[in-house]
C-alpha cells in the first residue's frame, strides 16, 4: 500500500495546490504506519489552502500510535485553514491513549479555523487519560469550533475520564452549536451526567442540538430524566437520548 500512497501523492495529491476539500477513504485495506507518514509528508503537506479534510482508516490493522503521531506532525498541523476534519480510525486496535495525545499535541492545537470536528475511534485501547488530554491538549484550543462528534467504544473509559475530558476542554468551546457524544462499552454511570451538565454544557450557551448515546453503560432511565430536567433548567429544550 505503500507504493500505491507515493504514487498518488507525488503524482497527484501534491500538485493539486488549490485544492479546497480532501476525502480519503482506505477502510479494511493494508494501509501502515508508512503509508500515513507518506500520505502526510507528500500529500496532506503540500494542500495550504484546505479547508476540509475527512479520512477513514476503518479496520486498518497495520495503523498504530506511531502512524497517527506522523499524520499529525508531518500533514494535518500545517493544513491551517482546516475547518472541517473528520477522523475515521474504528477497529484500529492499536491506536491508543499515546496516539490520541498526538492527535491533540501535534494536529487539533495547530488549527485555530475549525469548526466541525468528527472522531470516530472505536474498538480501541484508549483509557481515562485518553479522555483527559482530549479535553485538555485538544479540545481547549479550539475556540470556534460550531461542531462536534465523539463516537469512542472502550471497555477502559470511566466517568472519571469523562469528567476531565468535560472540565479541561469541552467547557471551553462557546462556540459550540451542536454536540454529538457516542460511547459503547464504557464503564459509565449516573454520575457523568451531572458532571455533563454543571462541568460541560451550562457553559455553551449558543449549543442548539445535543445528541448522546450511552449504549451498554450503567447509566438508568432515572438519571436520564432527571438529565433532561436540569438541561430544561439551563434552557436546552431540544434533547435527543
């Protein structure tokens, strides 16, 4: 995979230097590490006035952290303009809480622009840590961001892990109009709601559209009603459960 990456790199991608909007999309392929640094470094690179870029590595078991450190540091943090960056890296098995800090490090700090930011990092080792350098090394330095997705599923994700991701980096983005939260799997109970609603969203005051998905926690029907009411309280009234 990696030839077939050099060739549409340096035969193409490079030299399409007005190029506004990149999708990529590789899932189930043979795709490695190699092949990221040179889709980054020879391709992504040389794009200075891209605005929107959306990638999907679904499945690909040859991407672990160090590939996803050299998309971000040698590709997406030069691409300044970006306003939109999806993420698509589900049953990626070895992408972990170190691959995620890169992609908040060298990558989402370095793009002031953006405004709609979609992840999908699913079947994962990512763990609480994880959650925290989200919110406080990546999610922190995105002022403007309008739009946000978070889809993660990890058996190693707790409250405690979301609590921080809330308080260091979401309550920071008033800009925010719509938010999409997806966690499978993960260890989650009652209590992250309250800590959603009085360390994350009583701060975006412009939000209009929530969305969230807790599928096979331990979150009951109770604290999901009881959710609702104090949102209603904050003046949220378009709720989706």
């Amino acid at each position: 995979m990696g030839d077939e990456l050099n060739i549409l790199c340096n035969k193409g991608i490079r030299n399409l230097t007005l190029l506004t909007s990149l999708a990529l999309y590789f899932p189930s392929t043979y795709i490695s590490d190699e092949g990221l640094q040179v889709l980054a470094s020879k391709g992504i690179r040389n794009l200075p006035g891209l605005t929107s870029l959306a990638l999907d590595f679904g499945c690909c078991q040859g991407i672990t952290d160090q590939g996803l450190k050299k998309l971000c540091s040698e590709g997406i943090k030069y691409c300044t303009s970006l306003t939109s960056l999806a993420l698509n890296f589900s049953a990626c098995w070895f992408i972990s809480d170190k691959g995620l800090s890169s992609l908040c490090c060298e990558g989402l700090r370095y793009l002031p622009s953006l405004q709609s930011l979609t992840l999908y990092i699913i079947n994962s080792e990512i763990t609480d840590e994880g959650m925290r350098e989200l919110g406080s090394q990546g999610l922190r330095y995105l002022g403007s961001l309008k739009n946000l997705i978070i889809n993660f599923t990890s058996l190693n994700i707790s409250d405690q892990g979301l609590k921080k991701m809330f308080c260091e980096g979401l309550k920071y983005l008033t800009s925010l109009r719509s938010l999409t939260l997806s966690f499978t799997f993960s260890r989650i109970t009652d209590d992250l709601l309250n800590s959603l609603c009085y360390e994350g969203i009583r701060n975006l005051t412009l939000l209009r559209r929530l969305t969230l998905e807790f599928i096979f926690s331990k979150i009951t029907n109770a604290a999901f009603k009881n959710f609702s009411k104090v949102l209603r309280y904050f003046g949220f009234h378009q709720i989706e459960e």
